[in-house]
C-alpha cells in the first residue's frame, strides 16, 4: 500500500499498486487524448545498484581534502575528523576555520583515544610513573597503540612489553621515536602467557581485518591472541584490563565480570574526555 494526501481534505488516502497503475494507464489515455507524448513503458525492470554512503560523499567525486574541509568549517564550530590517510587531519587543520580534532587517521595515531586511555588509567591506578604497559595483537596498524606508546613514553618508571606476532610488531619508526630515543625499557615477545604475571596495564587489540591486503593472511593471525579467566590466573590481583573497542573475540566474554576489566569504564571515560576537549576547543572551560 502507498500513503499519499488530499489536497482538499488533508486525510490520507491509500491506494495499492493495482490502484497506482490505473491512475498511469488513465493519464496516459489523457494524454494521447490531447496529442501529448508520452514515455514508452520499460522493457524491462533493472535492478538499481545500490550506493553506499561512501559513493555520495564530496570525496567519492575528487573533492581534495583541503576543499571539503574549507566548506564544513564554514558549517560547524568544530571538525571531528576520521579519515583513512595517515596525516589527513594534518592537512585539515592548515585549512580549516574551526579547530579539527583527530578522531583517528589511518594506521597511525588516534588522539582522543588516547586522552580516553590516559584517563582511565589514572582513575584506575592512580598514577602514570612506575608501571609496566603490556601491549598486546594488533601493534603493526594499531593506531591507539602508536598514540599510547608515545604519551606513556613522557614519564618515568615505564616499561613497555609488546607482544604480537612477527607480522604485526610495533613499527620500528615508533620503536625509535619513543622507546628507545628516551632509553625506555622494553621486551618483545609472542607469548602472552610468559608475561602475564609482570603487567600492571594489560592493552587488547583486535587484529583488524580492515588493515590486511591478503585476505589469507588476517586469517591466519586473527586469533592469536584471546584473553580467558585462566589466563588471568597468573597476574597481578591489581592489573587493569583495557581495550579500544570494539572487541571481536580477543577477549573472552567470561573476562567482562572480572574487576581487573575496565573496557566499559573506559568507554564513559571516553564520553567524559572528550566532552571536556569540546568545551576547551570552544573556550566555555
């Protein structure tokens, strides 16, 4: 059935299909009536391609980055910005009118997220000095392990442990930016399960499928890592366990009730930040 309205009344009327293509047929027979032309009827029906999202935006028909920010500023007070070109937002804020902040440009850095993670593990431990970071999947085009890793590099007592597959290592450009150009300690390992027990921040990655050129490859390394409560056996009753988001199976739902897994905290923590980061940008704090 088809809703349309009356002019005259306003109710609505409801006409089936049936009732829609007697009312063509008739306006077509007006029409030859008065000698106007009309469409031949389709020969057949073709079935319309659907567009995605991505298909009407401004850069689907090659507007440059600079260009379509010059014009959304001009709409906003504030651009929140993801883009999957690594120095994107860079470029954004050399044009824009409003601020731009960086909701995450490709494999390398994700800002916000980290203020997210900074905040957490304060609230949760207390401190930023004197702890052991274990990061853990996806460390190769984890863009919020990239931005972790260079704000914990800032203060002291910190030791990393970056545990991935050969593949998915932390980029040696990182490596040498923040860890070792600072003297940071730090390990390399495969096994999670040989380290547990030295953690003090245990951070999840998923290996993200949207990362991979070789389909075989993701595969292959998508469950190399999947946190169970009889891994947590072995750590410290204080550890605290976060996570990005969003999870696949790197960890077990079992580990949710766990009071070391902060993952849903971490997520109001992201509202708080980022709630403030607005304010700040806007002068009202």
């Amino acid at each position: 059935m088809v809703n349309s309205v009356s002019f005259q009344s306003g109710k609505k009327l409801h006409q089936s299909a049936a009732d829609l293509q007697a009312h063509r047929i008739a306006n077509d027979e007006i029409c030859v009536a008065h000698g106007l032309e009309i469409l031949p009827p389709p020969q057949k029906q073709v079935k319309q391609k659907r567009m995605s999202t991505r298909e009407y935006r401004s850069a689907a028909k090659g507007e440059s980055v600079s260009d379509t920010i010059r014009t959304v500023s001009c709409y906003s007070d504030i651009i929140a910005m993801r883009h999957p070109k690594e120095g994107a937002p860079l470029v954004a804020s050399r044009h824009s009118l409003v601020p731009i902040i960086n909701a995450g440009d490709g494999g390398h850095n994700h800002p916000t997220q980290t203020l997210t993670d900074l905040l957490t593990i304060h609230r949760e431990k207390g401190r930023f000095d004197d702890l052991t970071i274990g990061l853990c999947g996806d460390l190769k085009f984890g863009r919020t392990v990239h931005s972790l890793v260079a704000a914990m590099s800032r203060y002291t007592g910190i030791r990393f442990v970056l545990i991935s597959p050969e593949e998915l290592k932390l980029p040696r450009y990182v490596k040498e930016q923040y860890i070792k150009s600072r003297n940071i300690p730090y390990i390399q390992s495969t096994s999670l399960d040989e380290v547990m027990p030295e953690l003090d921040i245990l951070y999840m990655t998923r290996v993200q499928r949207e990362r991979f050129f070789n389909e075989e490859d993701y595969l292959r390394l998508k469950d190399s890592y999947i946190l169970t409560p009889e891994k947590l056996k072995n750590a410290k009753p204080d550890l605290r366990i976060l996570h990005p988001l969003p999870r696949v199976n790197e960890i077990s739902v079992a580990v949710d009730e766990d009071p070391r897994a902060c993952y849903f905290k971490q997520v109001q923590y992201g509202k708080y930040i980022r709630m403030a980061l607005i304010l700040k940008l806007l002068n009202i704090a």
